[in-house]
C-alpha cells in the first residue's frame, strides 16, 4: 500500500512510495505538541540502495524538498540493512545522511536521533553520541528504551563509567522497563567489563544488585561469562571447592556465585557446598551473608548436621543449638545484636564514647551496624571531621561499609563544605547505591541538623549548593515541591538570602521548565519574605508569578492576572512588615483590586485591620470592621482578637471592657487566642516588639537588638511576685503547687480563665508569655520552674 505526500513528489523521488507509514504518535517539543508526523516502516532491503542512490541525487538536485518524513524513512531502512546485513558501509551512511539533514536545517525526528546515536556508537565516536544525546534529551521527553539505545551506544565507544551510570540511574529504577529488558542490559554490561579484563567491576555490579530479579536467559550468560560453569548442584559444589583453596578466592566472589546461582529456578545446592562458604564467611563483618545463606537453606529444606552446628558456634560462639538449628542461631544472633546497639547508644546518649573506644565495636561483632550508629552520631552532633576521619580508618581496613556509613559520610563533607571537589567524586564513586529518594533525604537531614537549642547547624549557603550538587551528579532534578519545602524550611530559620537564592536559581536553570511554572516555588518565596520582613523580595516574586506560563515555551503569552488570594499574599505581606507597616503600598494595593472589580472577603478585610492596627490607626481599624459588618461578612474570632489586642496595645481599658462585654453575647468569640493577649498586656509584653526581635535576630542586626533591650529595660515595671500573683489570678493555679508539682492539680474556680476556655487549661503560648516576662527581669529560676510545670500540664 503506497501513499502520497502533502505536496508532489518529483519523478526521481518515486521509491520513497513504496513506505508504509503507522499510526500518528503525538510528540512534546518543550511541552509544545509538534506536528503530526508518522513513524515508517523500512522497504524490502533489495529496495534499500535504491533508497539511497534516488536520495543522493536528490541532495544534489533539490535539498529544499527533502523533509523530516524522508529522513526519517532514509534512516530506519538503512538501519535495517545495517543490523541484518554483512555490510558495515550503512552505519558511515546513516551518519551521512544525518548530517547533511543538519546542514539544510530539517526538524530532526526521536527516530532520527535514535538511529544516528547508534551509528555513532558503532564508530566509537564517544563524542557525538554524547551530544547528540544530550540535544535529544532537551527537545523531547524520552521514553524508556531510547536509554537502552544510548547505553548499548556507550558500550560500543567503550565508556564503561559512563555506561554504569546510565543503567544505574536510567534504566534499572525505571518503573517503564520491564525486567528482561534490564537483566539483558546488565548481563551486557557484565560481559563487557569482562572482555575489558576489569572482573572487579563486572563482580561489583552483580553484587550491589543481588536482589535484582533476573531474567533466565540473561542469568545464564552472566554466570557462564563470570566463572564458566555449568549451573548443576555437583558441578557448583566442584567449583566453589576447588576455588577456595586458590589464592585468587575471594568471599565476594564464591558468595556472588551462590546468589546467582540460587535464582535459577528449582536449583537446590549441596550441603557441603554451604558448608564451604560458611567456612570462607568466618570473619565477622559478614555476619549477614551467612544469614542470607542459613534463611536459603532453610527455605529449601537443607537439613542440619552436626558439622553445621560446629560451623555456627565457631562463628558466633552460640552454644544452645538444638534441633531448630536454623531457627535458635538466627535469633540468639539478633538479640546480641539488639543487646550490643542498645549498649552503644546508652553510651552515646551519656557521653561515653570515646572512653569506651571504637575498638569495642569490632570486639563485639556489630561493626556494620555499630559504625553507621557512631557516624550518625557524629554527624548529628556536628563533629563532621570526626566522622570523616572514623570513615577513613574503615575504608583502609576493608571493613564491607553499608548505605548508612557511605550517606553519612556524605552528609558530614557536604555539611562541613570544605571541598566541593571531593563531594562530586564521592558522589561519583558511590552512585550506584543511591536511589532516587536519597538525594532527598540527604537534603532533608542537612536541613534538620541542630543544636540542642534548636540553632542550624548546617548553613544555608551549604545547604543551597549541596541541593544543586546533587541534582546534577546524580541526574535526579527535584520537584517543585521538594525546592518549595527547602525554601519554606530556609525561611523558618530566617535565611531569605540563601531561599531566594535558590528560587533564582530554579528559574535560571533549563534542565527542568515545568516546575518553574507551577505555583508552589512562588507561594514558598513569598511565605518566607513575609516572614522575614523583606517585601522587595515579596513584590518580585509576586509579579514573576504572573509570567510563569512563559517557561512551558509560550512566549507570546501576556502575563496572568493574579485572583484574589494572591492579591490578599501581598496584602498581607504589607500588612505585616515591621517595625511599622507600608500603609501606602496597602491603599494602593487595595485601590488596584477594587479597579480590577474584585469584592474583598473576610481575609481581605482581616488583613486591613491588621495593617492599622499596627499603625496604631484604631479608628481606621475600627471604620474597616464596620464596613465590613455592612457588606454581611461575619467576623471571625481573628477580627475580634485584633481590634481588641489594637486597644491593649494602647491599653484603652475602657474600649477594652466595651468591646469584651459586647463579645460575651457571642460566646464562641471568646477563646484562649483573647485570654492571652489579654495576659501579654498585664504582664507589659509587646507582640509586635517581640516579633520585630525575633526578625533582627536572625538578620544578625545585634546593635538593634541591645537598643531594644535598653528601652525595655527602662520601662519595665514589673517585678518577680507580681508576676507570680498575675499567674495565679489568670490560671489559677498557685505558686507552690507549681513548685512541688503536686495537688491540687485542678485550677481555682475564680480563675479569670474561665470566661475564655471551656478546658480551663493555659496552653503553651500562656506558659511562654510567663517564662518571657520571669526573663526579661532576669529571674531565670521562676522561667524554669514555669517551663518544668508546662511540660508537666501539657506532656
């Protein structure tokens, strides 16, 4: 079945007739769909010179009438030819005629870029098939098998590194490949490193994947390509006998072999082959291989000998073994464990460890899980040297380290960020062991490094390049979500510079546009500048939210009109700025969304009073609370609470007794958010001056700090008993029932409480406010004794 172009076809360019072409397949330039185009099945190879020659005089003739669909049918049939002929001249045609495709400037098709990466690597010409590579990665979304074309590329070239990488990042952990198709990546990559005489490598690979489930087919030549042997229990048996009596044996190899061998259905070894490589496994660091091998044998039903038993209790001097051999070693190798680590973090927890010395870990057999327990603890701890160092010593005595050991020492070089250098070759190095969540978690734990006082420990600037560090070494490119939750967290510590730097750096960055388009990194950096009293930073990212649909390539696209919960984010961010807030930037904020016809709501108007209240503007507040009764909104309870903190803040007791009374005939207007701002004023405690504090603080701004400080002290009037004499008329509880802890433990029925709390009980922020006045007049025993009784109220 022929077909015709869109436009005619010349005379000479009669045999491209003769392709069929399937079903239209919709392509992603960019997140723009292309053009309708058509994958084409190749002609009859008899038909494939005279392909060639008819295109030939054609880009000799008429190159402006060639198209991506010729190119496309051109390619795929010299493919063909190529893999199923004798004749390796198509490959240097193939990659002719990509070229000449570039020259004249056509749309390069997947197929195209496809079929030039695998003649590139049949010429070994690394370079081009990395680039090309890379020029097809940025123009369409991949599918799954197009890394199978790049790997088998890379074998062709030669590039082993480069090759394990691909695998291990690509094609192993994609959930769109099926399990043949990897074990058939794998046993190549296996053979290959064997071809090269690098059999640490091919060793390295089948072990770190032991619990890979193989295809057949690709099982069988990677265990004939590692030690060619036919896989029957006698012949193994042989084999693991006679090569543990040779130099060249290693513990990794035989155990290796017997995991490999241990997959082939109904295959059931020997004792005596168990027997050996329980004997070759005697050393204590592989404690859990011969867990995996006793759980082997007792799966299918290997019995015991007494030669078993005397294996086991030379290995772990476990004398009560009785008929339930398997079974009693197992658990009494636990349970020392378990009694071993919970002895090393009793030791940790009091300070102990280095009087015990690291000698005592290897003493007692749990070096795996005893170091990765003591670099954690190093790391936690902030001693990044220290767990580097303890790193080192066991990478030079050989000791086989696990995931726990490698993430922590990873974590300590990024957190230390001494040589960014050397993080990149660790990254290197151990990359086959990361999966795609732990660069997250590496993140995370950086993120979540503190004092005992809750201080990071991990500096921003760290954090920030470790996140860009690892997204590009290990090619795994963090959501919006995972950069708005970082930038959230840098926010919370107060480090705006490092969170908006990171969101420009999202934004510059064009190894992921879709995320710079979704709401969730512009919500973040707006949070985190509302927090830290930094509105420039707020209106920027406010107003780069509007042309965000630009980076999924629509250019032409005119900005997008924020609706009403973004216009009520900057509000807020207005609102709230300290020491004072910009009342101009709100009028003129609010002018522009009644223009636009927007109608306030309720956070609109919350918003408004909160910016005059702390302007200390009442009446302006009050004319905003009336208006917005008028238009039917119902105030809230976080309405009332700010008109009636604006009249304590002025302390206005006659206002305050008014608008108190008039919320009692409301009373689910009344909760613990009013009694505390109510004890904040008795106790002369300023929320706005607190907040600023805080603000200046984590903006190392001290001297702003101390002036604070020194106009505070000169106002205080307060002293230690009439503050306890507020706590007890407020809560009532008494002063000595908060000392000794004891009875009576409910409070006293008069307590001013009870007009706002159906619990009758302070909550942490009524503690706090106590703690923060015994403080600021420098009684730090009553703050303690009132943080002793919350934690005993509130455990």
């Amino acid at each position: 079945m022929s077909f015709q172009f869109r436009e005619p076809c010349t005379r000479s360019l009669r045999p491209w007739n003769f392709f069929r072409r399937s079903l239209p397949t919709r392509l992603f330039f960019q997140g723009t769909p292309l053009p309708k185009r058509h994958y084409i099945q190749p002609v009859p190879k008899k038909k494939a010179t005279r392909l060639w020659l008819h295109y030939q005089n054609t880009y000799a003739t008429s190159k402006s009438s060639l198209d991506t669909e010729h190119y496309d049918v051109l390619m795929t049939t010299l493919l063909d030819k190529a893999k199923h002929g004798s004749k390796t001249g198509f490959w240097t045609k193939i990659i002719q005629a990509f070229e000449e495709s570039k020259l004249i400037n056509v749309s390069t098709s997947p197929n195209m870029y496809v079929t030039a990466i695998e003649a590139y690597g049949r010429s070994r010409n690394k370079l081009k098939v990395t680039s090309i590579f890379k020029e097809f990665k940025k123009r369409y979304l991949l599918k799954s098998g197009w890394y199978g074309v790049y790997f088998n590329a890379l074998i062709d070239c030669g590039e082993l590194t480069m090759a394990r990488r691909v695998l291990v990042q690509d094609i192993m952990y994609n959930p769109c490949v099926s399990r043949k198709q990897v074990s058939s990546y794998l046993s190549r990559f296996v053979e290959y490193c064997l071809k090269r005489h690098n059999v640490p490598l091919a060793i390295q690979m089948t072990e770190s994947h032991h619990g890979f489930t193989w295809d057949k087919d690709a099982l069988d030549r990677v265990i004939h390509a590692l030690f060619n042997v036919p896989v029957t229990p006698l012949s193994i048996e042989a084999f693991i006998e006679n090569y543990s009596t040779q130099d060249k044996a290693t513990r990794i190899e035989l155990f290796t072999l017997f995991n490999l061998v241990c997959k082939q259905d109904q295959f059931v070894p020997t004792l005596k082959t168990c027997h050996i490589l329980l004997q070759q496994l005697v050393s204590k660091d592989h404690i859990r291989r011969v867990k995996s091998i006793l759980c082997y044998m007792r799966q299918v039903g290997i019995q015991p000998t007494l030669e078993t038993v005397d294996i086991l209790k030379e290995l772990s001097q476990v004398t009560n073994l009785d008929e339930h051999v398997y079974k009693n070693w197992l658990v009494a190798i636990e349970k020392r464990q378990e009694q071993y680590i919970t002895k090393l973090k009793g030791f940790m927890d009091r300070g102990e460890l280095e009087t015990i010395g690291l000698d005592w870990i290897d003493k007692h057999g749990i070096v795996l899980d005893g170091h990765a327990l003591v670099l954690e603890h190093w790391v936690k701890q902030g001693h990044w040297n220290r767990c580097i160092i303890e790193f080192d010593r066991l990478f030079d005595q050989n000791v086989n380290l696990n995931r726990k050991c490698i993430k922590s020492m990873l974590v300590a070089w990024l957190a230390s960020g001494q040589d960014w250098m050397y993080c990149e070759r660790v990254i290197n190095q151990y990359k086959s062991i990361f999966r795609a969540n732990t660069a997250i978690h590496l993140l995370d734990t950086l993120l979540h490094l503190e004092t005992k006082r809750g201080q990071p420990l991990v500096p921003g600037d760290h954090i920030v390049k470790s996140l860009q560090l690892l997204e590009h070494k290990l090619n795994i490119p963090f959501t919006a979500q995972e950069i708005s939750q970082v930038i959230l967290l840098l926010g919370k510590r107060g480090d705006i510079e490092n969170g908006y730097r990171l969101y420009k750096w999202v934004r510059s960055t064009e190894t992921n546009n879709q995320r710079c388009s979704e709401e969730s990194i512009y919500r973040a950096i707006m949070e985190s500048a509302t927090r830290n009293n930094d509105t420039r930073r707020l209106e920027r990212a406010w107003v780069d939210m509007q042309y965000r649909q630009r980076f999924l390539g629509n250019q032409d696209q005119t900005k997008q009109q924020h609706n009403l919960t973004l216009y009520n984010i900057l509000l807020n961010g207005f609102a709230s700025r300290l020491p004072r807030p910009d009342l101009t930037c709100v009028r003129k904020l609010y002018q522009r969304m009644l223009n636009q016809k927007m109608v306030p709501d309720i956070v609109t108007y919350n918003i408004l009073i909160k910016a005059f209240v702390n302007a200390n503007n009442m009446e302006a507040a009050n004319q905003i609370f009336k208006k917005m009764i008028e238009s039917g909104i119902e105030p809230d309870r976080y309405s009332t609470n700010t008109i009636l903190n604006g009249w304590i803040i002025r302390r206005d007791w006659n206002h305050v007794e008014t608008f108190v009374k008039e919320l009692r005939k409301s009373p689910h207007k009344l909760d613990l958010v009013t009694f505390n701002l109510l004890v904040q004023s008795f106790l002369q405690l300023d929320s706005k001056t607190m907040n600023y504090t805080h603000v200046l603080k984590y903006q190392n701004k001290w001297k702003h700090i101390e002036q604070l400080k020194e106009e505070k002290r000169d106002n205080i009037k307060m002293t230690r008993d009439k503050i306890w004499q507020i706590f007890e008329s407020t809560t009532g509880f008494s002063k000595q029932s908060i000392i000794s802890l004891k009875q009576p433990l409910e409070p006293d029925q008069n307590a001013f409480i009870k007009l706002f709390s159906s619990t009758d009980e302070p909550d942490h922020v009524t503690y706090k406010l106590f703690m923060k006045a015994f403080d600021s007049i420098g009684d730090t025993k009553s703050a303690e004794t009132i943080s002793r009784w919350m934690k005993y109220r509130l455990k």
